[in-house]
C-alpha cells in the first residue's frame, strides 16, 4: 500500500472511528486517552529511557495533553555493538556442499551473550 493511500484510509477511518470513553482495555485492548496516558506517566517513571514527547503541533491530537502526545525511548542499552556484528560476518566462510554457511569460526570470537 503507497504512502498517499495510506493517509487517505488513516484519515477516513480517525474520521469514523471515535475516541473511546469507556475502557475496553480487557475486551479489546483499547486504552482511552486518560489510560494512555496514565500508562505513559507510569513507564515514564519505571524507566528512565522511556519520554514524554509533544511531536509537531499540526499532527497533535485533542484528546491528549500538548506535551503528552508518544512516548518516545532513547539511549538504550545494548549488548551487542556494530563492531562485534561485522567482525562475526567477517568469520563467516561457506562450507562445500551448498548453501550452509559456518558462522563463529573464529577463535578471538567477539560474541557477547544476550543474557
């Protein structure tokens, strides 16, 4: 589906479909906005790289506070950096018979676990 008719159903269906009042979180997994945001505020809270973002004010949404539009996460951790990710392509080798490839062949192997 192309961006233009994308926007086009987006833009019909936020038409036809209303913001819910009521919770139908268990039903459906719908939040309403109140929820949403409580929901934010919590996260927000428990983790520090989870914000608050307010977004460009011509997409703002009514029914959510101007600074509470997404939330937005940043600075995460990670485990497993570019540089490990290149160096274990770089131990690949094709092994005969096809098209099975050896990978971490390496005896310096930089490979980090991810628990």
């Amino acid at each position: 589906m192309s961006y233009a008719a994308f926007k086009i159903w987006k833009g019909v269906s936020e038409y036809f479909i209303s913001v819910p009042k009521e919770s139908h979180f268990y039903e459906k997994g719908v939040l309403t906005p109140e929820e949403f945001v409580t929901a934010g505020d919590l996260i927000v809270t428990k983790c520090p790289t989870w914000s608050w973002a307010s977004g460009e004010p011509s997409k703002r949404k009514d029914y959510l506070p101007a600074d509470k539009q997404f939330l937005i996460t940043k600075n995460v951790p990670c485990l497993r950096r570019t540089k490990a990710l290149e160096d274990d392509a770089r131990d690949e080798e094709d092994m005969e018979g096809g098209d099975w490839v050896a990978t971490h062949t390496s005896k310096n192997s930089n490979f980090i676990p991810f628990f």
